[in-house]
C-alpha cells in the first residue's frame, strides 16, 4: 500500500496534490477559521493546542478512499490507509502551528492573488466570479467557508516555503554535482534546463526535501502528540 502511494506521488503528482488538498479542506472545516479549538472527548489525536476529530478523520477516510480507489489501481489495507490519513492531518496541523511560531500570516491580498491565479476559477484565462460560485456550489462550499479553508492551507505552504529557502547547496556539494555534470553530454538548445543543469536542481531539491522533514520530525520530536487508535 505505502509503495502504491509512493509510486502514485512519484508517476502521477497530482494526485498526491489533490489528496493534500481532500486532506486540508477536511483539517479546516473541522477546526474553524484558524485551526484552534478546545481538546474534544472525541478526538482521535492532539497536536500541541490543535485536534483531529473523529468526524474530520472519518471524512478525510471516506474522501481519501474514493481518490484512491477512482484514480490508482490496486488494493488497499485499511490499516494502512488509517494511517496514512491520520499523518497527513497530523502533518497539516504540524505546518499549520510553525506558521503561527513564526508569526506569519496570509494577506487579504495574498489569498485574493492565489485565488483569481487558479485555473478551476478561469474563464478564457481571467478569472470569471460566477465560475468561482459555480465550482465551490458543486464542492458544498461557500465562498466564506473555503476562503477560510484556503486561507489555512496557504499558510502552511508559506511555513515550508520559509523553510525551503533557506536551504542552500555548500561549496562542497556544489563541486559533487559539477563531478556529476562533467559527465553529462552536451545537449541541443531547449527551453528547459539542461541535463547538467538538472543535476544541480536535484541536488537542491533533494536537500531542500530534507530540511523540510527534518524539520518536520523536529517539530513533532518538541509538540505533543497524542492519539487514540481506538477511536480510528
């Protein structure tokens, strides 16, 4: 099952996109405009001063469930998809209280931007208002309810993104991936990247993916976490 998600992120990176989407919209609906709320009796997780309800978790499932079995061929072990639910939101929740420890925030302007730059909200390449309304009617959705939910999930991204730029190739690294890039062949003029010049976005990238897990686990290792299987 693990190996089928990888493979899916890996060959098809939408999906995973969308189901980091299915998984922020269920982590926001249930937690409010900013994701703080009192411990509830019915939580199967607590993350610091956030929670994973049990209707949130259940719903995250049932959507995650119905991706996976619409888009990705093979079976599913449930346990194993509890799981992968329950550390998606874990995660969610996670990024969601770095953006508050470092005091960022997302501008009325900013979530504006991102939203008229959304395909799914265009028409003939401008944003049309009545698409927007039409397409978050089909999803059950007002325009409040997911301003405040797009909101959240901005902010997160903006936390890792904080994080991903300050990651920086060394002197010596740079020399590992110019060994790697005298062995590439020259290739014809394109409008993308060169091999050789691919190898060194990877050598960054990869160290960017790194950071960003260390400093994930780092966060879980200092924030309490605490979950209840019973109630999965």
């Amino acid at each position: 099952m693990i190996r089928l998600m990888r493979d899916a992120a890996h060959y098809y990176p939408w999906i995973l996109k969308s189901i980091m989407g299915v998984l922020a919209i269920a982590f926001v609906i249930t937690m409010g405009w900013w994701g703080f709320e009192e411990q509830e009796p019915n939580a199967v997780a607590s993350v610091g001063s956030l929670t994973v309800t049990r209707d949130e978790y259940r719903r995250t499932y049932e959507n995650t469930y119905r991706f996976y079995k619409d888009n990705v061929q093979g079976e599913f072990k449930d346990e194993t998809l509890k799981q992968f639910v329950l550390d998606g939101l874990i995660e969610k929740k996670i990024w969601t209280l770095v953006a508050h420890d470092m005091g960022l925030i997302i501008t009325p302007d900013e979530l504006r931007d991102d939203i008229m730059r959304r395909q799914e909200f265009q028409r003939n390449g401008k944003f049309d208002p009545e698409v927007y309304r039409r397409v978050l009617a089909a999803n059950r959705l007002t325009p409040a309810l997911f301003e405040s939910i797009h909101t959240v999930q901005l902010l997160g991204e903006k936390a890792m993104t904080v994080v991903r730029d300050s990651v920086a190739l060394t002197p010596a690294e740079i020399a590992e991936a110019q060994a790697l890039m005298a062995h590439q062949p020259d290739a014809p003029p394109s409008a993308g990247p060169s091999p050789r010049e691919r190898i060194l976005q990877d050598f960054l990238f990869q160290k960017q993916q790194r950071t960003l897990m260390a400093y994930k686990e780092a966060m879980k290792a200092k924030v309490p976490i605490q979950i209840r299987k019973e109630l999965l």
